[in-house]
C-alpha cells in the first residue's frame, strides 16, 4: 500500500464525506530487534519501524462526534458514531476501541473536537507488528493536528499507553507507541524506557549482506486476554519481594520464590543482551547479534513463557536453514519471529520455514525482510 496509502484513505474520505480531509496522518508498526517483555520494567528496547503503516484521513467537526469508517481491501466499513462526551472504558468494542480509546485520553487533555476519521493500513493485523498502536497513534496525531496542539513525542507515548491500558484494557508498556512515534528510516532506536533517554542507532544490515526476516506465524494473538498481565503482574511482585522499583534494578534472583525466578532472570538477562547487541551493532560487528536473537528467544520460550509452539518452530527451522540468530518478537503467544538472515540463504530460510510448518500441519506463515522505515508524521 504505501505510497498509496494516504491516496486510499483520502479517496474514501472524499466518498464518504464529499470533501477532502483537512489532513492524513500516519504511522509505522514496529519489529523489535531485541529488549522483549523490559519495557515495563523500565529496561532497554531496541526496535525499529517497519514500512507497513496505519493512515488516518481526518476533518474537524462541530458536535462532539467521532465518525470512523475504515477501508478494507477497496471494502470500506462504516463504524457507529461516538460522542466524545459520552465515552468510557466499555462503550466500544472491536477495532473502534483504539481511536475511541485515544480521543477519550486526549478529551481528558482538553483536546476534545469531534473529528471524522477514515482508516487505513497494511500493518498485518494480530501478527505482533504493533497494528493497533499503529491505529491509536495515528489517530493521535490527527486528533492533535486537528486540534492545532502539538504536544511532545513523549507526552503523547504516555497518552497512547494510557488508552490501551485504561480503555482497551491492555496492560502494555511504552514499546510499541514510543518506536513507532520516535524511529526513523535506516536505525533502530536505543530506547531506556526509565529515563526516556533515546538514541538512535544506525542500522543496515544489508550493507552486511544480511536480512532481518519477519515470519508472521500468522496464530493472532491478543493482549488483553493472554498472559501478558500475569506476567506483567508477575514481575511487579518480583521487584517487591526483593526491595527494588522494578526488575530493572534487580542484581539477581536471590530471595525471589521459584515460580518467580525465571521471570526476573529473564528480565535481567535480556537487558544485558540489548546492551550487547547496542554495541555489537556500533562496531558494526553484525553477525555476532545472531546469538544473542536466539538467546532472547529461548530465554522468552523457557523463562518467560510466553512463546508457543508456531513461533519455536519458526525460530528453529529458520536456524537450521542457515539464519544467524532468530527469536520471537512482541508480546508473544502467537505473531511474529525475525530471524537474522545472510541475503544469500534467504531463500533456503524461507523454504526451510514453509516446510517445517507444513510437516507440522501449521497453516503457511507469511513472511517478509524488514528494513527500518520513518516513523509516524503528517502525510498530507
Ligand atoms: C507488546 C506490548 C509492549 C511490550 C511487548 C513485549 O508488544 O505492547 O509494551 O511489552 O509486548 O516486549
């Protein structure tokens, strides 16, 4: 879609409302390349903004409404109004819960216009690439440009967050809005998530001759119903029981109960492994990033808990066909794993991971090379 992407959602703006929008908005979603289930224990990230994007066409309107429609395969699908006065956490379900959830935050930030808004995106939806923080922070900046407020990057990172946890009712940390607000073509982005300090670090692996491969498992998953709050609440207790603010500062997992230690060695082991790759990347020392992707993801799978057996597949067949490193990214429970590719063996991972899934009797996953794209702005 790209390019074309903001023509498609102004096209239908045009349709449905006979007027072009006042402006279209965009944003990324996200791989991350390292830092998985640190962010809200104030840890490292290091992600970077893939080129599929969520576009919101958008015009003001003067009775506190919020029209949505999105545009689907050249299908455009008419949402029920709401009214901003009327919203609370309940009062939408489905995809309109993400723009709802953020006009709702921003209403509390005194930015409450109505606004009509058309939507649509090719960041494939459920497969861990940060789809509907791609939606609420597009919304966001159409809402805000709107609005004529141009608040902080990171003011509106905290919002965002702030409307998946508080109205989606998705526990999630500050990952997925921050890099796709924040990243810009050709880095990753060195995020500390306790400090807020940002940098960003360029990163080209093809000028290393190599590929960072997205295998979407294509087993959707959901935040709001996974272990992602379990966990989550898991690590809260974790820093409690051993006298810090968060797992962030924990030396090690002395004094922690079994069922709580592998959550924190988690926690403290990939930290070190962003840092790793950080400077492993700054050397340009590329290839060396491989173990420590696959160090990330068993400590994910048998740490953590929070692979599934899709995504260990995923990881295992790409390695075994030559990939360099390979881990599952996001969340967890289904979506998406990269691997860490040498340009000329993507072909052998590609098949190597299409028959794995199919000697398992998976559906086929889809698969893709990721270069790091802009992250989120005006388009028009
Ligand atoms: C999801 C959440 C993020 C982060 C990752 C795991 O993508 O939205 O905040 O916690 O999972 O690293």
């Amino acid at each position: 879609m790209n390019s074309t992407g903001s023509n498609i959602a102004a096209d239908a703006f045009r349709r449905l409302h006979g007027a072009a929008p006042a402006g279209v908005w965009s944003a990324p979603g996200r791989v991350n390349l390292i830092g998985e289930h640190t962010d809200y224990n104030d840890g490292f990230v290091l992600p970077f903004a893939i080129p599929h994007r969520t576009w919101v066409a958008a015009s003001p309107r003067e009775d506190g409404v919020i029209t949505l429609a999105s545009v689907q395969d050249g299908q455009v699908e008419v949402a029920e109004p709401v009214r901003l006065a009327e919203l609370e956490p309940g009062t939408a379900q489905g995809w309109v819960a993400y723009p709802a959830g953020v006009a709702w935050v921003l209403r509390q930030q005194g930015v409450g216009g109505g606004a009509d808004l058309v939507v649509a995106g090719d960041v494939p939806r459920g497969a861990g690439l940060s789809s509907s923080h791609s939606l609420e922070v597009a919304t966001a900046l159409a809402l805000l440009g709107l609005s004529g407020a141009d608040p902080s990057k990171s003011d509106i990172a905290k919002w965002v967050q702030q409307a998946e946890n508080d109205f989606v009712g998705a526990p999630t940390g500050l990952l997925d809005q921050t890099a796709s607000l924040c990243c810009t073509d050709a880095h990753v982005l060195f995020l500390d998530v306790r400090s807020g300090r940002q940098e960003q670090v360029p990163f080209d692996a093809g000028a290393h001759g190599l590929e960072v491969l997205v295998i979407d498992t294509r087993v959707s998953h959901s935040l709001v119903e996974s272990g992602y709050g379990e966990r989550r609440r898991g690590c809260e207790r974790a820093a409690d029981v051993l006298g810090v603010a968060s797992l962030r500062d924990a030396a090690g997992e002395e004094g922690l109960p079994d069922e709580l230690r592998p959550l924190a060695r988690h926690v403290i082991t990939e930290n070190e492994r962003v840092l790793k790759t950080v400077e492993l990347l700054k050397q340009e020392r590329y290839a060396e990033i491989g173990p420590l992707l696959s160090a990330s993801h068993a400590s994910l799978r048998d740490d953590y808990r929070v692979s599934c057996v899709e995504l260990d597949v995923a990881a295992e067949a790409a390695e075994k066909a030559g990939a360099l490193g390979a881990r599952m990214i996001g969340g967890g429970f289904g979506g998406s794993a990269i691997a860490l590719v040498p340009r000329e063996l993507r072909e052998r991972v590609e098949t190597g991971v299409a028959e794995a899934f199919a000697a398992q009797g998976f559906g086929s996953p889809r698969m893709f090379a990721a270069v790091p794209a802009a992250g989120a702005g005006r388009d028009v």
